[in-house]
C-alpha cells in the first residue's frame, strides 16, 4: 500500500533526510520559568524528545537577545546558561530519532520597558500598536518604541549571527529565522509600522533588507541548507499589522530572492483570520506562493491529516506543520499511520507552568497501534 503523502521520507533537504513530512509546529509554551529563561532536560527535554517522532521539529521562539524579549517565561539562545539547557533538548530529541530546527525570535515592539530595565522596546519606527503584554508583573499596555538607528539594527544582525553560533554549541540541526506574525522583521515589512524614510524603508526592497543582512550574517556561521525562515504574507489585524496593496508583493519579492539561496526550507501560513473582504489579500498562500519558489515549502495553519495530505499531493507544499495537534498528540505522526483518533488539547494550559498540558499527554497504547 502505498503511504500517504505525509509519512513518506523527505530527502531533499540537504544531509538531513527526514523520516516523514510531519513537522512539529513553533509554538510559544511559557514553561521556561526560572530566573535564566533557559530549558531543562525534565521538562522541554521530555517535551520535546515525546514528539521526535515528527519529521521535523521547529522549537518554540526562542530570543537572540535581552532586547529581544517580549513575553514571560520564553527561552533564549544567548546565554550560556541557555546554550547547556538546549544541549540537553537535542540530546535527547537525537537519542529519539528526531531532527529539531530552534526558531530565532526578536519581538520588536510587541514588548514593554519592563522587560527592559525600563527602557523602550526596537522597533522600525517609533508607532505604538496598542496591544497587551503579559508583562513579569501582570498585563501591561504597550508604548511607543525606540525607532531603530542604523547601529541598533548593525547590533541586532550581530545578535541573529551569535544566536546561530549558539544554536550550533547547543547541537541543534539548523535555525528558522522567524520573520513572522507581526514581530520585528514583519514590523520592517509592512508599511504600517515602518515609516522610515533611510535604507530600511520606504520601497520593497528597503523594508527587506533587514531580514537579508540576517540571512547573510547567519549564512557566515551556517550553511544555507541548515537554515529556514517564517512567513504570515496575509497576516491582517494582529499587532497592529494591516494589509496594504503592497503586502502581497512585498512577500513575492522577499519569496522570489529567497531562489538566490539554498535554504533548508521556507514556511509560510496560511491566513490566521478571514479576509475575504481584503480584495489585496491571498487567501491560498501554499498554492499562490508555490510557483513563485523553487525549493522546499512548508505550509501551516490549520491543517489535519486529510488537509494535510491533499496539500502535499497536489503539490502546493513539500512539508506541513502542526501546531496544537502536537500539543495534544505527542505520537502524532505514528496516529496519522495507523488513523487512530486524536486526543484533544487543554486551551488552559497552553502556557502555564509545569508539566500539567504539556508533558502529561499520552501516546496511543500499544493495543491501539497494533490492532488497525
């Protein structure tokens, strides 16, 4: 019998063969509560190694800098402290059989002084997007943030590359440079919070040009193929960011370049929300960006098994990404074989402490994967 698209092996990325086509989604957790922000073999370590059955997994965001943090209890890859903690997580992804990417995060602007020992959070501009954070000590507002100069962002590229180098000491297979969902390479992408009139705004190629001086920084200390990178091109309302007649193209630009590079992949989602009244918006990402891009494509949002399958089978995608069904099936991969049942998640417990709805989810009985 032949197997369905999403369990067949994906050799084409470069020295890393992968066992199927389901890949573990990034997804913020907020489980790194201690006083380093840095993982624990216990905790993400057994989170993480549950799941190696996954063709791939990607981590959740993981912060390149102090600057860069805008959420509790998220994980850096910056300090030593951190570095020896991720060690652990891949050490034990490995001994499970699994590939695992570190998703490289700065969330710009979507963060508060309190992060920042009272000062402003980087952004392209200086533009409040008037959401909330979750700040140490509660909820907090938004402010206006510090406009980048040209030294922040030289300083930024430095702090992607060193993350990179990190995220090697720490025995990872490659990084995913996140230049989604409204942190701070979007912020450059989309016009409504780069107003800069310099090099890094105004035109297309302007407002991209931050994400490729990290490419090419990154590409000093890791080849191509160990490299993927995140895109949300219909993103509309979240952080403030709004879709203009530009946006599309923008992401066509950024996507057609990316040929130029060998990458390990690039992942793009599908839109989080109905824009069906944006007459400038996509609605189709895999199928629309698909002939735009000759190497390996990612698709996620909202995608099931059968989803899933047909996406990879007419040929809109080579991998798809899993998000909240890897929350709740650990063995997702193995379920999809055999077409068990699915567990469902706890929404409670996506991002409070401890093991309770992140650890605890079983994998199907024995009985249950021999027995279909």
């Amino acid at each position: 019998m032949k197997k369905q698209p999403l369990l067949q092996n994906f050799n084409n990325i470069d020295s890393l063969p992968l066992k199927n086509r389901v890949v573990m989604a990034p997804m913020t957790r907020n489980r790194a509560n201690n006083d380093g922000n840095y993982p624990t073999e216990d905790l993400q370590g057994l989170y993480y190694a549950q799941r190696a059955s996954a063709g791939l997994i990607i981590t959740e965001g993981s912060q390149v800098s102090k600057e860069a943090v805008g959420y509790i209890n998220t994980p850096g890859i910056h300090s030593e402290q951190q570095i020896a903690g991720w060690k652990k997580v891949t050490e034990k992804v490995h001994e499970n059989g699994g590939k695992i990417f570190i998703q490289l995060w700065h969330v710009g602007r979507i963060s508060h002084p309190d992060f920042h020992n009272g000062d402003l959070p980087l952004a392209p501009s200086a533009i409040n997007p008037n959401e909330t954070v979750y700040a140490p000590d509660g909820e907090k507002k938004t402010v206006t943030p510090k406009a980048m100069t040209k030294e922040d962002i030289k300083r930024t590229v430095n702090d992607f590359k060193t993350a990179a180098k990190n995220a090697i000491l720490a025995g990872f297979d490659g990084v995913e440079i996140h230049a989604s969902n409204g942190y701070l390479f979007h912020q450059f992408f989309n016009k409504t919070s780069n107003k800069r009139t310099d090099d890094y705004g105004g035109s297309i190629e302007n407002r991209a040009r931050f994400f490729f001086e990290v490419l090419e920084a990154i590409k000093e200390v890791l080849p191509d193929k160990k490299i993927g990178a995140r895109f949300n091109p219909s993103l509309n309302g979240l952080f403030g960011m709004k879709m203009d007649k530009e946006t599309i193209p923008t992401f066509e630009y950024i996507i057609k370049k990316l040929n130029n590079y060998n990458l390990a992949y690039i992942h793009l989602s599908e839109p989080f929300t109905d824009i069906s009244d944006i007459p400038y918006a996509v609605q189709n990402i895999a199928e629309h960006f698909r002939p735009l891009y000759n190497g390996n494509l990612m698709i996620n949002g909202g995608f099931n098994q059968e989803t899933g399958n047909k996406v990879i089978e007419n040929g809109f995608a080579d991998l798809v990404a899993f998000g909240k069904l890897f929350i709740s099936n650990p063995d997702l991969a193995e379920r999809f074989e055999k077409n068990l049942e699915l567990a469902d998640w706890d929404n409670d417990t996506f991002y409070t402490p401890g093991n309770k709805g992140y650890t605890d989810y079983e994998k199907a009985k024995e009985n249950q994967l021999t027995s279909v």
